[in-house]
C-alpha cells in the first residue's frame, strides 16, 4: 500500500535519510523504531511533502500513485493522514470549523459531497467521547492552550473523522499516560481494516503494547537496519538501539 | 531668519483657495505635511501632491444605495463635500443643524485646511438612546479637493452608533474629512469607520473625539487605503473615568498607502484605553502606524494599553510603526506592543496536511488574525459585510 524505495532526503543540504526502503501492505500495521536524531520525522514529514524535506533519490507511493508528485493537500485528499509529533496552535480558528473545513476540502478534491453541519455535530461528537475531548474544549480556537497530551487527543479525533486511508503516527505517544495510550490504541485498532495502513513512529513499546503491530523496523542513521515481528519491540526495550547504531554506521 | 520655504505648485493652488488667516500663514510657512514634519516622517503628502490643486466639481457618478447594506439605519450622504438629498430614516432622537459660525481651529495640519475651506459644519445633536445605527456616506470621484466637516454631539446618558462608509469611485481626488465627536457624561459612542479608496486617491480623514465624565467610546475601522490615505484618530479624556476602546484593521494591496496614527491624550483621572490595530499587507503596499499615549501629571490611575501587529504576505510590502508613550503621572498603568511577521510556514503544512490548499489556509489565517477587531462589531449585519470584505481581500490569491 505504502511503498518507498531506495529514498534520500536531505534537510538544508544535509543528507538525513539514506536509502531507506520499507513496504507496508494494505491491512498492516508497522512500526519504526529508532533512536533520536535516525530520521524518524524526516522521514514523515517527506511522505506528507513539507517542504525543505528534499527527496533527492528514491520513491514513495502510496496506492501505486506518486506522492512525490503531489501538494500537501493533495495527498491528504488521497488518504494520507499524518499525526504531528508536536500539533500547531491556531488562534482565531474554531475547533470545529477547522476540522469541519479540513474534511471537506479532502471530500471535495475527491469529488464528494460535503457533510452538512448537522452531520457533522453528529460525528464529531460520537468521536470526541472516544478521545476523551469535552464539548467546551471543541468550542476553544484550535489547540489554543491545550496541553501536549490534549493536541494528541485532538490529532486522534482528526484521524477518528478523516478515516484515512493510510495514518503516520509520529511520537504520538509522548506526554501521554497509561489511559491516553489506551484511548490512542482503541483509535487504531478500530480503524484497522483490511484497506488501510498504518506507519507508527515511536521510541518505546508501552503504545506498541496496545495495537499489536504487524512488522517493527528499526531505523538508525537513516536506514532501516532490522525488520522483525513484535517481539523485537521487547528486545530493543531492554537491549537499547546502541549495537544497531554500531550496524549503520 | 530661516530661509523662505518654496512652496509647490499644490500647496500655492491651495493657498490661494483658504481665506487669509492662520491656517493660510502656516501653510505658507511650513507647507504642507510632509516627510520633514513631525508625525507626517512615513507619509510624505507634499511629494504626492504635485498638480495644482482646484476644488472638486459635484459628484458625478450615481449614488448607489447598497454599499453597506444596514437595516433601519439613518443615513447621511456627503458626495464630494456636499451633503445630498435628505437626511433619510433618522430617528426622533437625532437633529441636524448647519453651522456657519466659526467653531475653532483643530491643530491637525489637514483638519486645519477642513476646517477653513469647508462651508460651515454639519452638526449631529443626539439625545437619548438611538434605536439603530446612523450611516454617514462620504462619496468622492473625479479630481480635485472636496473637505467636510460633521461634528457629532452626544448628550449625556446618550447611546448611539455611526458607522462612516468613505468609498470611492476612480480617480484621483484629495478628500479631507474632519469628524469631531464630543461625548457628554455617561454617553456612550460606537463610531465604526470602514475606507475604501481607488487606487488613486488621496485622502484624510481625521477623527477628533472629547470624552467627558464617564463616557465610553468605541472606535473600530477597516481600511484598504489608496494612493496615500491617513486615517488620524485623536483622543482627548477630558473629564474622569472614561473609556475608550480603539481598534483598526488595514488591508493593503498593489501600491496602496495607509497610515493610520492615533494620539490620546488622558488629561482626567481613571481614564481607560484599549488599542489594538493589525494590518494585512501584499503586493508593494505601505502600512503605517503611529500610536502615541500622553498622560497628563493629574491623570492618575490611567489605565492604557496600546497594540499594533502587522502581517506581510509579500517580501515588497512593509510596514512603519512607532508606538509612543509620554507619561507625566505616577500612578498609572501603561503598556504597549508591536510586531510585524509573515504567517507561520509550520501552521500553514499543518493546514494543508488536513486538505485545505494553501490560498485557501492563508484566507482562514488572514480571516482570524483580522477577527480579533472585527469580533468587536456588535452588529452583526454589519460585521458579516465586512468580513465579506476581508475574504474578498484574499480571494485575489495571496
């Protein structure tokens, strides 16, 4: 579903991935472990097409289509959801109409009707109760003076709504406790369908603990230097990335 | 003795229109407000003005009746300096008067010329709570100079909005509006002042506002500018415990010219001010903000806060701002802010990451840094129009 191939990305004209090449299959969840500073970020953001996240060799498709090719929004209207290790504050702007005027954009580039107010109450609603977010905090600016552990919440309910078909979740455990994690895990797990996808970035295995991933790689100075089932996650938890810092180099 | 100034072709047109008098000796001493005056440094009105000066022909365009569409308001309509038709919808509580006695000469250089060359002044007596807003309409086209000067005054316990439509159609005529606003005790004042210019349009308008005891004044303005257009507020708190809130948005495109400067002054104890003006700027347009506070030595437990903060869409756009306190009394609060930054490019990712394109994710950044004024407006056939205004601002691709 996702495949990259052989990619380079270079940050301000430095070389931080180094052909990387990884295949989800539709239906997977894998995860990406690796040590800080491996290129874990990088390499979300080059998939979701930030610029200054210069692809200078190598491939990423999603569905067979060329997301290099594609503006930011363009991807997200063909599936692609990414969860921000770090969500933006943006004062002046409804929660609700933010969210709201996202999911139509990505409904309308797909030649779609866009949801009615009403509908849209509705869903929104049905999804906030699963992430743990209450009415009066929908009603703020977006993010505007929530904690680190309410932005992932909200970057949960955006992905609850926008149904994606292939979700990056970077770091989105950090600065969550034992319940968020459990919130965040019942979010993935329902949307786990045989047609979706799903790319976890994470330092630790307490979240992998809740969604059970089908693949883990291990990234380390912008390679993928060890693929492996869930346990492996169990043996980097109390082995550390060290040895494989010593693999890459 | 100084050397004589050389007065431009503009400025010995004008003088021979004013009659003899002070105004006319300053104007032959100092000319007119340029970048060498005071105040006047980012806004250099002798060097745009460089044709003689005549004064305007009548209005010659029609006078559409929809430009600001407002339920119920009374509406007073000046086309090139002269009040048209019949005042229309006002209310009981509001009488209108023509005076042609002399009623003093306002220090503002331009308010000056307003006040010399205008026929006499229009005066606006409101008593009593106005059950809807008034709309005054100044209307300019062709060339030339048109000037008018309304004095609107407010008895106490009174309430009332006026809402100020400056529109124009092309050309490139000088308009010089003198707005002079007295508020009696407990009166309270939304004055909402939204200018629109042709490209090639010069203009003032100066608003100058006395607050007495207890009084509360409301300023919100939306400006889009012109050739060059300066949009002076002046605030005196006169008598104690007054507020006023003072709060513009400029929008600027192509080469347009906006400068809008404030003083105010607080002369009586407790007096409250609250400013805050933003500016959107592309293309190769110019902002200017000047903001001074100047509290008096008996003006204690003033309360003042002044903030300005600009965007700028386009690398070719700028903006001047000079914030200004000149405090005498010590026991007072006074603070002001000012910054001038581009939209933030992580926000604007984030955005298109969630689907919106970027002209559509810049309009939404535009239309919520700009709310924070227009939120203000409580009247809210009147606030969606401007906005509209706002979004039609960035529907023109950012």
């Amino acid at each position: 579903m996702l495949t990259i191939s052989n990619l380079h990305i270079s940050v301000d004209g430095a070389e931080i991935v180094k052909g990387l090449s990884l295949d989800v299959p539709a239906g997977e969840v894998h995860a990406i472990m690796g040590p800080n500073g491996s290129g874990k970020s990088t390499l979300s953001y080059a998939i979701a097409g930030r610029s200054g996240y210069d692809v200078t060799k190598g491939d990423i498709q999603l569905e067979k289509k060329n997301l290099l090719q594609m503006e930011p929004e363009e991807r997200s209207a063909s599936g692609l959801f990414l969860s921000f290790q770090q969500p933006m504050e943006i004062p002046g702007v409804g929660t609700m109409s933010f969210i709201r005027t996202s999911l139509n954009a990505q409904r309308k580039a797909r030649g779609e009707e866009g949801v009615s107010a009403a509908d849209f109450l509705r869903l929104v609603r049905a999804k906030a109760k699963i992430v743990g977010l209450t009415d009066e905090q929908l009603k703020r600016p977006f993010n505007v003076g929530f904690s680190g552990g309410e932005k992932k919440r909200m970057e949960m309910l955006q992905m609850a709504i926008f149904e994606p078909r292939f979700a990056i979740m970077d770091e989105t455990d950090s600065g969550l406790d034992i319940d968020a994690l459990k919130m965040v895990g019942a979010v993935v797990n329902a949307l786990r369908t045989p047609d979706r996808g799903f790319l976890i970035i994470t330092h630790y295995q307490r979240l992998l603990d809740h969604i059970n991933p089908d693949r883990i790689h291990v990234l380390a100075d912008g390679k993928i230097v060890k693929s492996g089932g869930a346990e492996l996650a169990t043996e980097l938890e109390s082995d550390g990335y060290d040895k494989f810092a010593g693999e890459a180099a | 003795m100084g050397a004589v100034l050389k007065l431009t072709t503009a400025e010995q047109t004008l003088l021979q229109q004013l009659p003899k008098g002070d105004v006319a000796a300053r104007l032959r001493e100092h000319g007119l407000p340029g970048r060498r005056k005071e105040g006047w440094r980012w806004s250099d009105l002798r060097s745009v003005l460089k044709e003689p000066i005549a004064l305007s022909d009548p209005y010659a365009g029609t006078i559409s009746p929809t430009a600001l569409i407002l339920e119920n308001a009374g509406e007073l309509i000046f086309a090139n300096g002269r009040l048209v038709g019949h005042p229309s919808y006002l209310p009981p509580q509001i009488r209108i008067s023509r005076q042609s006695a002399h009623l003093g000469t306002p220090g503002a250089p331009l308010a000056a010329i307003a006040s010399e060359l205008s026929d006499g002044a229009h005066i606006v007596e409101i008593v009593g709570k106005l059950p809807s807003p008034v709309l005054i309409r100044y209307l300019s086209d062709g060339s030339g100079m048109h000037q008018t000067r309304v004095q609107v005054r407010l008895a106490p316990d009174t309430e009332a909005t006026i809402i100020e439509h400056h529109e124009s159609t092309e050309g490139a005529w000088l308009s010089n509006n003198l707005c002079e606003f007295s508020l009696n005790s407990k009166s309270h004042l939304t004055r909402i002042v939204v200018q629109e210019g042709a490209p090639g349009a010069i203009g003032a308008i100066t608003g100058l506002v006395m607050l007495g005891d207890r009084a509360t004044y409301t300023q919100i303005g939306l400006g889009f500018g012109g050739k060059m257009v300066r949009d002076e507020t002046q605030i005196v708190h006169v008598q104690r415990g007054a507020k006023a809130k003072l709060s513009g948005a400029y929008l600027l495109d192509d080469k347009n010219h906006l400068d809008n400067t404030t003083r105010v002054e607080h002369r009586a104890i407790e007096g409250l001010t609250e400013e805050l003006y933003k500016g959107v700027l592309r293309g190769q347009s110019r902002g200017v903000f000047q903001g001074k506070f100047f509290v008096a030595r008996d003006a204690q437990k003033t309360d003042a806060r002044m903030s300005h903060h600009a965007l700028l869409l386009s690398e070719n756009a700028e903006v001047n701002a000079k914030p200004e306190l000149e405090i005498y009394a010590d026991d007072v609060q006074c603070a002001h802010g000012n910054t001038v930054g581009s939209l933030d490019e992580n926000v604007l990712f984030y955005m298109r990451q969630r689907g919106m394109s970027e002209n559509e994710a810049r309009a939404i950044l535009v239309d919520a840094f700009v709310g924070e004024v227009l939120e203000g407006i409580k009247h809210e056939q009147l606030r969606e129009q401007l906005v509209t205004k706002v979004r039609d601002f960035m529907g023109g691709g950012a």
